[in-house]
C-alpha cells in the first residue's frame, strides 16, 4: 500500500508545486508594480523552492550536443544501438566535417561504460560520458525504470545484468574488433563476473576494465550503505522495501525497490547538508546570484531522479555482494542463456589489463573494496595491473567534476591508450603493480569531498 500512498500524495501535491511555480514567476515578474521590493523577491524565493520540493523529477537528458576535440568542436548524436527489455545500450556518435579531426576520431578506442543500476538514471555519469568523448567511442548502459517495464517483459535478475553486459562488450567486439569496459560503483560486480565468464569458456575479452568505487569486497572498511547491508536480514529487505507497481504504470503488478524510497535513503545519509544547501538556494534567489541558482537546479535535476528496481535484482545483488561475498568466497554462480549455471572465476582473466580507482574520502564504496578485484585476478600480469587512490575526492568526484577530469580522466586515458593494441608489444607508461596494488599518488589537493 505505501507505494499506492506515495503516488496518491504526489498526484496531490503536483497542482500546488505547479501554481508555486506560477507564483514565483508572477512576483519576480518586473513588469509587476512591487516586483523590484525586497518583500516580492523574498516571496518569489519562498514560492521557487516551494515547487522545487514538491515537483516530480523526471529522467534528465544527457544533453551533450558537442564535445572539443583538439581546438575542434565536434557533434555529438545520441542514439538507441540495443534495446533490450531493461535497458538501452546508448552510443555517442561523433561526426565533424574537418577531415584531420576526422581521421583522429577513427582510429580512437571504443569503451564501454556500465553505468550502475542503484537509484539514479545513467545520465549521473555525464560528465564521465563527456570527457571520455574527447579521446574515446563511448557507448553507456542506460538502464531503464522498472515501473515502466510491462510484467510480460519477464523478470530481471542480477544473471539478466551479467549477461546484459556480455552481450554489450560482444556487440563493440563484433565491430571494433575489441573494446575496454569502464564500470562504476555498482556494476564493478557483475561486469567482474561478466568477463570472467568469458575468460573461462576461451572467449575474447576486453582490452582493459576499469573499476570505479565499486563493492568487490564490501567487508573492507564498510561504509554506512554496508552496514545496512549486512546487518539486516534477507527477510528484513523483502518485507520492508519491496512494493507492488500502481496500476497507473506500463510496470503494474511488478515487485520493486521503489524508487522514492532509495531517494529517501540517500537524503538521510546526509540531511542537514541538503537542508543547507535548499536554504543556500532560497539566499541565491533573493541575491540574484543565476550562476548559483542554476547550479542548484541541475545538481537536484539529477540526483532527485530516481528509478525503481526490480525487485529480484535487488535482493539478489544485497545477498550475493554484501551478505554472502560470493564474489570474493568463489562461490558465485550465474545462470547463462541457455539456463546453465556457470562458476566466475575472476583467476581466468588473463589478457584483460586492470585498472581501480577509488577516492580517499569515498562514503559509499570505503577504501580496499574496489582494490581487492587485484587479489581476485591473480592471472593479470603485474604489469598490466595499476591502483589509483585520489586524494580529497568523494565517492562522486572520482567520476565527475574537477577531480575527475583533472586527476582520474588522464590516467584513465593513459591506461587505455597503453593496452589499447592487443598485439603491441609496447609496454605500459603507467605504474604497475606487485603481488598487491601500488597506489599512484596524484597531486595533493585540498581534502573536500565532493
């Protein structure tokens, strides 16, 4: 019933954010006689937040239109390559008209980035897209709503995501003749499975994977988002979150993890920071301060967009990553096309070069998790293996924002570059690793989360 409740209020409180909309135009209007006092503007501050606290937050657009290639601006067109039942592989075509742009374009690498399935929309790697498209074809997993996958569409498993990303790297094999596999947070688990799966039966895998903040073995410096994990019972989550769709959805009838209530969660991992962070928004509005204003809004744009999970992936992922570790325990089995069980053995994986990356400062995936896929592929050549730990960065800002395009983004690119050749014999310029990860240490910068 919570769910039924949920949409209830929301189709309730819709007009009223609409008409605080109308209200803040009307009152910041300067046509309106007492539109320039302070009292109108601060009325006109109250009424903008009003409706930004109650409207409905749809899926964002990626919006990249074009991206600079050299000193080139260069289009960018999105587009649908595969459609699947629970998710579009999304590729960024670039097109440009100067012929050496052109011929620099071709001969780039093809990467594949999944983006994780864990609350939010795709479109929360934007700016891991963006600057990847700079050097890189970039094709992106874009997950879809569950709410809006009709039941006849079947069931969606934690198998159906591994086996979903399998497809997608044979898909850029089929036309590049191979690819690298960029993952973040979330899907560094089952694209670890994916390519040890393929490892295992003799196929081709990709280049290189690069893992990004993500639980390989979440029982290292557990995080508060661990800690829920493991410390509630199976039973706990499969009564206390999981909902039936409203029957006002293409997703009627299907069980989820609904979206309100992951973004319910994150909110109150940090509360008192989005409460400052509102009343720095209604002060910006008075102020007139645009450049501030509209930072806010695409900020809450983004992260106030949330989708719902079906609910076997769900629960799937919270037993075999943060209650089990079947990853780490080598006891993972998933379920192939043809409904075969299959054991990962991430040891098989022998020509893939690997590269992790975590932040310093990361509250959601702690510091060693992400490292451990290392210990795991013990078959990797220590010279085709590096560790990255960015200082001063959060969770977020290993793959977005200025950490990211001035600290992760270049040695990313360096690592790619370096095993791009499967055939080269040129060895890597980055720094390799031992028995365990070494840390490369980038310039120390001032230690503010992001």
């Amino acid at each position: 019933m919570l769910y039924q409740i949920y949409e209830t209020q929301r189709s309730i409180m819709e007009p009223f954010a609409d008409l605080a909309q109308a209200a803040a135009k009307m009152y910041s209007n300067p046509l309106n006689p007492i539109g320039n006092s302070p009292l109108a503007q601060r009325v006109s501050a109250g009424y903008e937040l009003m409706h930004r606290l109650g409207k409905d937050y749809v899926k964002p657009e990626f919006g990249i239109r074009t991206v600079e290639v050299g000193k080139v601006d260069v289009a960018i067109h999105e587009r649908i390559e595969i459609d699947k039942a629970f998710c579009e592989l999304r590729r960024f075509k670039r097109f440009s008209d100067d012929s050496a742009t052109l011929n620099s374009l071709k001969g780039q690498p093809a990467v594949l980035i999944v983006a994780p399935l864990s609350g939010h929309y795709a479109t929360l790697l934007r700016d891991t897209v963006k600057t990847m498209l700079k050097d890189h074809k970039v094709y992106v997993t874009d997950w879809k709503n569950a709410r809006l996958v009709p039941l006849s569409e079947g069931e969606f498993h934690l198998d159906d995501y591994v086996n979903y990303v399998q497809e997608f790297i044979r898909h850029l094999q089929g036309i590049y003749g191979n690819c690298h596999v960029i993952s973040v947070c979330q899907p560094t688990v089952p694209v670890l499975a994916a390519v040890s799966l393929m490892a295992s039966r003799g196929e081709k895998t990709p280049l290189t994977m690069t893992m990004m903040g993500g639980p390989i073995d979440a029982r290292k410096a557990p995080t508060a988002v661990n800690n829920l994990a493991m410390n509630k019972s199976f039973e706990w989550f499969e009564n206390n979150v999981i909902y039936k769709v409203p029957g006002n959805f293409p997703g009627a009838g299907r069980s989820v993890y609904p979206g309100f209530l992951q973004h319910t969660g994150f909110v109150a991992m940090n509360p008192d920071r989005h409460a400052t962070s509102h009343y720095d928004y209604f002060k910006d509005l008075i102020k007139g301060d645009d450049a501030s204003t509209e930072a806010h809004r695409k900020f809450y744009d983004e992260y106030n967009a949330v989708l719902d999970m079906d609910a076997d992936y769900y629960l799937e992922t919270i037993k075999t990553v943060f209650q089990d570790y079947n990853l780490v325990h080598g006891t993972w089995n998933v379920k192939n096309l043809q409904g075969k069980n299959e054991l990962v053995r991430p040891q098989d994986i022998k020509t893939t070069a690997l590269l992790t990356v975590e932040g310093e400062l990361d509250d959601i995936s702690g510091s060693g998790q992400t490292a451990a896929a290392h210990d795991l592929c013990t078959s990797v050549k220590p010279s085709n293996r590096q560790h990255l730990e960015v200082p001063g960065a959060g969770h977020y800002g290993i793959f977005s924002g200025r950490r990211w395009r001035e600290v992760v983004y270049p040695a990313v690119c360096k690592f790619i570059l370096a095993h791009n050749d499967s055939g080269s014999k040129k060895k890597s310029a980055v720094k390799t690793v031992a028995k365990r990860p070494v840390k490369s240490v980038a310039k120390k910068a001032p230690a503010r989360k992001k």
